[in-house]
C-alpha cells in the first residue's frame, strides 16, 4: 500500500462535536468515515491524529489532508491540486 496522502475533499468537513470527547481525524484520506479514521491507514506510515473538543460547537475538519495545523482546516486545499 502508498504512502501517499488521499484527498477526499478540497474543502473542510463542519461536524458538531461535543466538549471534552475525542476524536481521530484521518490523515491518510482514505477512510470511508471521513473525516473520521476508520483503520484503513494499516500498511502505511500514517496514523489517525487525536483531537479533543475544547466545547461544543461546529468543528471544520481539514478534508485535503494538507493543513499546516492539522486536524483544522486552515484553507491550504486552495492550493491543493
């Protein structure tokens, strides 16, 4: 299996998350629970990235997979090709 980054989305996911649950974003893009991990990383040298709701509220996942503060969408899939 590659080692290459799968981009399921050029944009952000919003999920409502709840203060004080974890969650584990996919940072191999290719989970089918996106942007959720799922497992499908095994075989590569990725692993799903914890993050912790500080409150509830809408969160906006990175989708390119290629956001300089990861697990947050920062607007890098404007440069995503």
């Amino acid at each position: 299996m590659s080692d290459q980054v799968e981009i399921p989305q050029k944009g952000p996911y919003a999920v409502p998350v709840e203060a004080g649950k974890s969650y584990y974003w996919c940072s191999c893009g290719r989970s089918a629970n996106q942007p959720f991990c799922d497992g499908s990383h095994k075989g590569t040298s990725f692993q799903p990235v914890k993050f912790v709701a500080e409150k509830s509220e809408n969160a906006y996942f990175c989708g390119c997979k290629h956001s300089e503060h990861p697990v947050m969408c920062d607007g890098s899939h404007r440069n995503v090709r």
